[in-house]
C-alpha cells in the first residue's frame, strides 16, 4: 500500500490536547479567585441596597401613613432581636410602630457583618419624615474577605440616608 502524499490526516495529537487543557486549567485557577471577590462584592453591595430601599420604604411610609414607622433587625415584631451585627445580618423588617403592619421583610446576608452605630434598636421614622433620636444613625456593611472596600447606609439628622464606600479606617465618614 503506498502512502499518498496529496492525503492529510485530520485530528490533534495528545500532547496538543493535553497542552490545551493544561492552559485551561491554569486560567481557571488564575480567575476562579477574582470571580469570588467579584460575588461577594455584589453580595455586599445587594445587601446594602435592601437596607437603604427598606429605610427608604420606612421614611415614606411614615409620611404617607402620618404613623411612625420602624426598621427592625430580625424576621418578626413578635420576638425582635436586638441590635447587634449578627441580629442585622440575619435580616430585617419594616413594620408601623408598635408591631403593628408589617410592610415589607428582607433576608438574611452572608460572608458580610452589619454593625449599626449606635447599637441600640432600629430606625424610627417619625410623621414628620425625621428619625427618632435613639435610632440607629449609620450602618457598616463588611465583608468576610479582607479586600472587598466596605459599604455604609448613613442617616442624616434630616432623616435622609445615602450609602458611601470606603475602607474599614474611614467607612461612614
């Protein structure tokens, strides 16, 4: 049988498949990390956006209703949590004060802390669209890897919040 020249075999060898895959898999491991960063970084800033629209929610509510209206951390008005950063992380509610209708619920969060400063109950809306002066003023959305820049809710005297970034020396400034 003679070989023809004019006829070319198709197909890859093994080494050439195994170099292929060799390069896959080292781009792989080199944006698997930076893929994670990215998820928890939209994590963090979903968490803080749920937050400010449930604050907003509130404020309006509390106008609109001429009620006064509260953020609570924890699931319900029944037994609510206290203040600290695991009650926060693990959800939050708005309701018309006292435990009255409950308006809207939010879920918990994760790989993230959420401290509230001062630590001594929710938010409460006045009639009047301004916070009671024991509400929580500011809240500090931190994440569990070191290198995603922290999220903060702040609340002005006014009553009015807005969400600010920064590092965990100069968050909520």
């Amino acid at each position: 049988m003679r070989h023809n020249p004019m006829k070319t075999e198709a197909g890859f060898t093994m080494i050439e498949l195994l170099t292929v895959v060799a390069i896959v898999a080292i781009m792989a491991a080199i944006g698997i990390p930076s893929m994670m960063d990215m998820i928890r970084s939209a994590q963090l800033r979903s968490s803080t956006s749920q937050l400010y629209d449930a604050i907003i929610l509130a404020r309006s509510e509390a106008v609109k209703r001429n009620l006064e209206v509260d953020v609570q951390p924890g699931t319900a008005c029944v037994n609510p949590a206290s203040n600290n950063s695991a009650a926060w992380t693990g959800g939050w509610f708005v309701q018309v004060a006292p435990c009255g209708e409950l308006l809207q619920q939010f879920p918990a969060t994760q790989n993230m802390t959420i401290t509230a400063t001062p630590a001594t109950g929710g938010i409460s809306y006045l009639p009047t669209g301004r916070i009671t002066t024991t509400s929580a003023n500011s809240f500090t959305f931190h994440s569990t890897k070191a290198t995603i820049t922290d999220r903060c809710i702040v609340i002005s005297a006014s009553g009015q919040p807005s969400i600010r970034t920064g590092t965990a020396a100069n968050a909520c400034t």
